[in-house]
C-alpha cells in the first residue's frame, strides 16, 4: 500500500480489473441469523480471507420491496474481492419502506463494525451503503441521516421524497433507461440533481436495462460501483481514471453525468 493513502488496497487497477468477476482477494462469508441481531434482518458478510493486509473500509447493502438478500447476493463477492467488507441484509420485513431500509442500513453497519465477528477486520472510519429499489430510497436516508458515510450507491432508487440536499456523501445514482417501476425521469435523475451541486456526485444510466438489472451480475454496476466505493471510501485516487473524465455513452451506458475532477 502507497505511504501517500494507507486505505489503498491491492494492485494498480485496470479496466480489466474492475471488470473481471473477481478481484484480487479470496474471500469467505460468514451469515448473521435474523435471531441474533436488532434493527435488521440479519444477511451475509463477505470479506477478504487473509488479516495480511489491514483492515478494510465497509458496505452494506439493503434488497428492495418483496426481495431478499438473495437478490443483491452477486455483489457480495464482486466487491469484497476488491478488498471491502460487504454485507447484503435481509430487512424486518420485505414490505418495510425506504426510510426504514435507511435505519437498517445504518443498524447493519453499527453491527458490522461492533458486534459481528469480523468488526476487527473493517475500519468502521470508512462505510458506505448501497441498495436496489426501495434499497436505494433507503441508501439516500442513511446518508441523510449519517453525514460521516463516504459513500453512497443507490441501483434503480425508489422513494417518495425526490429530493436530497441534505445529502452530504459522494453518492454515485443507478437509473436504468427502461425501469417502469422507478423510471429515471421521476426517480434517479430528480434524485441526482437535487443533490447539492458541489458534491462528488454521479448519474450513471443503464442502457438496455430494466428495474430488476440490478438483481443479476452485471459489469457496468460493479466497475462503477467498484470505483466509486475505492474513490471515496479508500480515497484511492488510482480509481478517478474510470471517474473522470466522465465516461461515454456507450453500448451500455445510456448516459452518465458528473462533476469532474472529484
Ligand atoms: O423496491 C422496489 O422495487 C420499489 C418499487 C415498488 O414496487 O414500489 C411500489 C410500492
Ligand atoms: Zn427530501
């Protein structure tokens, strides 16, 4: 790790690395029963196997309305192996609304760097949330309501409040250009230009994609959410190359929007 950033972690990155399936770390994955914790469901934390390099900052991700942890569990490996702690939570309950989602997310996190059996290996100075859907509505509440978060990725956000001054958290937005559910015009883009404007902020649109893309491996949501959480939870600026300046439409990028440099 370089002496200017001691939250870097592994090699320099590439467009392949941030890519590939797999990043540079095993991992294991430890489940938290639902019996065990308060304030959230339980879930699944992934992690990188070997203590050698430190401690690692942390995410946790919330499903969306019906869904289970099953439904976000692809990113649980495709990001702890770039060397983070993920954990994909179950909520209370599967009907529970964006604002709550945000307070579990939160409990997670207090879990995670507290009470789990890993709390050790994360550095509870560096979390962030994510989530799908109703997840997402509820990733905007936890940044909301926990200013200290470094980073926040909502994937095809759903929430009644549509807007986030109050957000002061480099927050990366998912739209997709097909979702009929959460459609980009009265969701993710009101959501992305509400946030102040002179925060590291992102709209990144799927092109081709539907609500439910981010229930399933996809690519571009990992190498963007890749660099996003390895921006600003790591402070790695080896990441602003895939950040800025800002990526082109593409095959599967309808549009992305952002201010550069962060
Ligand atoms: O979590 C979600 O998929 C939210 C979209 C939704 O079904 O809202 C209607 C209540
Ligand atoms: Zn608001």
């Amino acid at each position: 790790q370089a002496a200017d950033n001691p939250y870097e972690r592994g090699p320099a990155p590439s467009n392949s690395s941030i890519e590939a399936s797999r990043g540079s770390y095993a991992t294991s994955q430890t489940s938290v029963s639902s019996l065990s914790v308060r304030g959230f469901g339980g879930g699944t934390i992934y992690y990188p196997t070997s203590t050698s390099d430190g401690t690692f900052g942390a995410v946790v991700i919330s499903p969306g309305f019906t869904a289970y942890q099953s439904s976000i569990a692809w990113l649980g490996p495709r990001l702890a192996s770039q060397g983070f702690v993920v954990f994909t939570i179950d909520t209370n309950t599967t009907v529970d609304q964006p604002a709550s989602r945000g307070d579990q997310l939160l409990a997670a996190l207090d879990y995670l760097t507290q009470s789990s059996s890993v709390r050790s290996r994360v550095d509870a100075s560096r979390l962030g949330v994510m989530g799908h859907s109703m997840g997402g509505g509820g990733t905007l509440e936890a940044a909301k309501d926990r200013p200290s978060l470094k980073a926040a990725i909502p994937l095809t956000g759903w929430n009644t409040d549509k807007t986030w001054p109050e957000v002061q958290t480099p927050t990366l937005v998912v739209g997709a250009d097909g979702d009929t559910v959460a459609s980009v015009t009265t969701h993710s883009k009101p959501f992305y230009n509400s946030l102040p404007s002179s925060l590291d902020k992102a709209y990144l649109e799927l092109r081709g994609a539907t609500h439910f893309t981010p229930n399933t491996s996809n690519t571009t949501i990992a190498k963007y959410s890749i660099s996003w959480l390895k921006r600003f939870v790591d402070n790695d600026t080896r990441y602003e190359q895939f950040l800025c300046p800002i990526p082109s439409a593409s095959l599967t990028i309808a549009e992305y929007r952002g201010n550069c440099p962060h």
